[in-house]
C-alpha cells in the first residue's frame, strides 16, 4: 500500500487527481475484502496512511473516491472482523431455545422488537423465575442481564446489553402490555 500512496501522491504533482480512483481500485483487492487478516494487516492501516496523506496534501475526508474507499474499506472490518451489531444479537437471542413456554416466547419476542432496554416480568413466581434465568443464561447471557426483584411472586427484569432510545415505563404482565416511553 505505499506504493499506492506514492502514486497518490505522484498523481497530485502532476495535476492528475482523476487517476486516484484507478490507482486506489488497484492497490485494493476486493476478492479479500472478507479476509480478516488482510483487513486488519493491510486495509484497515492503510486507512491511516491515506488520511494522512489527504491531511497533508488538504484533501477533505468527504471527497471522491477516497470517502467512497473509506466506506468500503470500514464497512468491510465492520462486517467481517467486528461482527452483527449488539442490536442484532439481541434480535437473535432465545430463537434456539427448544422451551416453547409462553415465558420464553415472550422474552424472545421482547429480544426479536429490538426497541426496549428492559422488559419485566411480573409476579411470575420462583419456578417460571428460575426457568427463565436458566434460558436465559443459556441461550442470551451474552446480550442481556437480568434482576429479581424479592417480591411474592417474583418479578423478573431482563434488559438488553444494546442502547435505545426506548424504555420501558411500568411492569408489565404480559408482553402486549408494555408501555414505552422515549427518552433521549
């Protein structure tokens, strides 16, 4: 990739920035975008080395074709070495569980809205109580955390691991019953 900067820059010595789009596309290798390690031993410094030379040459971040190379090139770490947003964890969480209880299909329909922070389950008693967290350990521990609250029945509070603008404003008994309320 340096040789792709000096060609950069050799293009903006002679008056030539219409090349920096051909000599970008090919200092890029497309067919690795998905390779892990050519993204982050190749791609993703040679972000840093572009933007500084678009510092020092006065080059905005936002013109063509190095934004559309930097799109390409983050969008690429984002998907391939970074992995599915928190959001989209959330969305899959609880669909391998095998229990088909109405608990679970109401946690994994809480996961699957992807709008709420917390969902609370009302007086659900000890025995759905430890269920639960028992599904929930297995099948989401990794995108939620829950609480009980020590009430007779149990409650139980399972909140998302993502942000959002949303949360919930009063407990709930069932699932339809949640009231949102935007917070900023």
């Amino acid at each position: 990739m340096v040789m792709t900067i000096k060609a950069l820059d050799l293009c903006y010595l002679t008056s030539n920035e219409a090349q920096a789009q051909d000599i970008l596309e090919r200092g890029l290798d497309r067919e690795r975008l998905t390779d892990v390690a050519y993204l982050g031993t190749t791609l993703i410094p040679f972000v840093g080395t572009l933007r500084q030379f678009m510092i020092t040459k006065r080059i905005p971040v936002t013109a063509q074709p190095y934004a559309e190379i930097f799109k390409l090139i983050i969008t690429s770490w984002l998907s391939n070495a970074v992995g599915p947003k928190p959001a989209e964890l959330a969305v899959t969480a609880m669909q391998n569980t095998d229990c088909q209880c109405e608990l679970c299909a109401k946690v994994a329909r809480f996961f699957a809205a992807a709008t709420h922070q917390s969902y609370v389950l009302d007086r659900i008693g000890i025995h759905d109580r430890e269920h639960m967290e028992l599904q929930l350990e297995k099948y989401a521990s990794t995108v939620s955390t829950w609480t009980t609250m020590n009430t007779s029945p149990h409650d139980l509070t399972v909140r998302t691991s993502f942000s959002s603008k949303y949360s919930v404003s009063a407990n709930v008994s069932s699932f339809a019953d949640i009231k949102i309320a935007e917070t900023d």
